[in-house]
C-alpha cells in the first residue's frame, strides 16, 4: 500500500493516463495501412505515448521520493523501488524501463522514429500501460 502520496496529484496523472489509453486503444484498432497513410494518426500516436509514460514516470518518480524508498539516479530506479516495495511485479521493471528509454527516442531523436515502430508499439504494448495503471490503483 501507498501512503505518503499526493494523493490528488497522482489522481489527476491516472486519470490523464487513463483518458490516453483509451484513445491509443481507438488508433490501434486501425490496419497498418489506414495507420501509416495518415499522419494525424502517426503523431497523435507520438504525443500520446510520449506523454503517457511521462505520465508513468511522474507518478513513479513521486510515489518513491515521497516515501524515501530510494535515491532516483535513473527511471529504472524508480521501478526498482517500486518493485522492491510490492507495487509492480518484478518481471515489468525492464518494459517500464524500456518505455522509458522509448520516450526519450521520441523526445530527442523523433526524425530517427519508425512510423511502422509506432504501429508496432500501438499493436503489441498497450497492454504494458494498462498495467501500471492497475498496479498503482490497487495500491492507493
């Protein structure tokens, strides 16, 4: 159980992840064709991964710092302590982790980005969100 938490702050940050989910869940259902021939479609995908699993990394980096688990250097320490303390199983800290590392590609090296990783991404890793999202609400 989490307990020394904004708790209105990390509410707000589940329900903004939330709202994202869905609407990544409403483009995945698109064919690659249909995804990839529209560019709407490609850069909303973008923003909404990014923002996300900024979102992911937010309430994570919170829920450690606030509790003192341990001293964040990296976001693979935040769902390490995360781990550590019961909140995520053991086997989602290298996907959080790599989520992590796949927002700071869209961050910074956006022209280098796949459109077909992106529809990958939305067919294959949504699920992953989903997840957190469930691990964290069960513990607030």
């Amino acid at each position: 159980m989490i307990f020394n938490i904004d708790r209105d702050k990390i509410l707000v940050k589940l329900s903004f992840l939330q709202d994202n989910i869905k609407k990544l869940e409403e483009l995945k259902l698109l064919s690659e064709e249909e995804f990839l021939v529209d560019y709407r479609n490609i850069y909303s995908a973008k923003y909404l991964l990014q923002t996300s699993i900024e979102a992911m990394l937010d309430i994570s980096n919170h829920i450690v710092a606030r509790n003192k688990w341990a001293k964040i250097e990296s976001n693979r320490d935040s769902f390490e302590a995360l781990y550590k303390n019961g909140i995520i199983p053991q086997e989602y800290i290298d996907r959080f982790f790599m989520m992590a590392k796949f927002r700071n590609r869209i961050v910074h090296m956006y022209i280098d980005i796949d459109d077909k990783v992106i529809y990958n991404i939305l067919q294959n890793n949504i699920e992953d969100l989903k997840i957190f999202l469930d691990c964290i609400v069960q513990n607030i």
